[in-house]
C-alpha cells in the first residue's frame, strides 16, 4: 500500500487524515475492511470550485488587457481533464493514490481522469487545511508558467470559433453536436459529445460540462480537419 508523503505540492499537512481522504479513491474504500474511510471525492468537488475561484482571481490581476469572454475561455483551458492529468504526473501525485486491488490492475493510477481528480481533492483538502491565502499561492505557483502564451500576447479563440471559420473559409457546411454520454452523480457529472459534418463523426470529447465537451469535440475534429 502506498505511504503516505510527508509533504505534497510542496506543502505539508497539519491534519493528515485530509491528506489521506484526498488521496483514496472510491475503489480503495469498497475493497477495505477498516471503517471509516472516506474516498476524495467530496474534497475534489471542493478543490474544483476553490481551482476556479483562484484562477479566475489570478487571471483577472495577471491579464487585464483580455476581455471577459477569453478570461472564460483561457480558464476552462487551464482546468481542462488533460491539463489537470498532466499537472498531476508532473508532480508525481500517481504513486500515493490509494486504489483497490481491481483499479490498480486496470492501469487506474495512470487514468487521466483519475489523476486529474486527486489532483483537485488536494487542492481542496490544502484549501481545508490551511485556507485561501495558501492555496491561493500555490496554485499562482504551479499555473503562473502556464500563462506565458498569454502574457505574451497571444490571441485566445475558443475551438468551436475557430472550427465554424475553418469551415467558413473552406466552403462547408456547418457541424451537428450530439450528446451522446451523461454519467457520474449530479455534482461530478461529465458528458460526452460527438461532433458530425455531412452527416460523418469526426471528433468526440468529454466534459464537466456539454460547453467544455463541445469544445474538446471541436478541437479534435479541427486538427483532424487541418491534417487531411
């Protein structure tokens, strides 16, 4: 069984049972015998919401030549499943995760979406250990080299922008988005999207929610567009 870290995204715990909570996936909890285990999952609900509100402090300081619109758009790019995942492996959160026996064997310690909710469960459970201030911080800490495309000047356009222009500038019609998955409880829920032209799938993409699922629909369907 993984041990626990005695100090993780560079801080350390005052009350470890938060530590532990955040780091216990529901997989662990149904195969344990020991009582009074609780999984991340609520912590990550918290780190999603406190993750926004940082973010969203620390872009509106950090970039005031940007408009509303891209603030919004730059943010769902920097909280992103692939970013989240990313961040995770990059710190070396995958090591501690506490699975069961079934998730470990099914490669869940390297699942995106396993990663990328420990890694919010965290933020939360620092943000209940220590408050705003501190996690505040350390989140300016891990994103702020994340925002030299911006500092830098670089036009923001949101992937369904810019698939409806490429479509535009090549004479197509344009695409049909479609629902095609819902799963998970009502505060954690993600959806799928399928995104069609002329009547043919090409590109698909997950979601907290159908806005974020749309545009990671529109990505992949953009590059698959620009490469044939």
């Amino acid at each position: 069984m993984p041990t626990l870290p005695a100090t993780i995204l560079g801080y350390t715990f005052l009350d470890t049972s938060l530590l532990r909570q955040a780091l216990t996936h529901p997989s662990f909890v149904n195969e344990s015998r020991e009582s009074g285990l609780t999984d991340y999952q609520r912590l990550e609900f918290l780190g999603d919401a406190v993750l926004g509100l940082c973010l969203a402090d620390l872009l509106s300081q950090r970039q005031p030549e940007l408009a509303e619109g891209d603030l919004s758009r730059l943010r769902s790019t920097l909280v992103d499943q692939p970013r989240l995942a990313e961040l995770a492996a990059r710190l070396d959160i995958a090591p501690h995760i506490l699975l069961g026996r079934g998730e470990e064997q099914d490669g869940g310690r390297e699942k995106p979406s396993i990663l990328a909710d420990v890694l919010e469960a965290l933020i939360g459970a620092i943000y209940r250990d220590a408050g705003f201030i501190a996690i505040r911080s350390l989140i300016e800490q891990l994103y702020l080299p994340l925002l030299t495309p911006a500092v830098a000047g670089v036009a923001l356009n949101d992937p369904k922008s810019e698939l409806q222009e490429w479509l535009a500038a090549h004479h197509r019609p344009l695409p049909t988005y479609d629902l095609t998955g819902e799963v998970g409880p009502p505060h954690d829920r993600r959806f799928t999207v399928s995104i069609s032209l002329d009547g043919q799938v090409i590109g698909a993409g997950e979601g907290r929610s159908k806005k974020v699922a749309q545009q990671t629909a529109a990505k992949a369907a953009l590059e698959l567009l620009q490469q044939s």
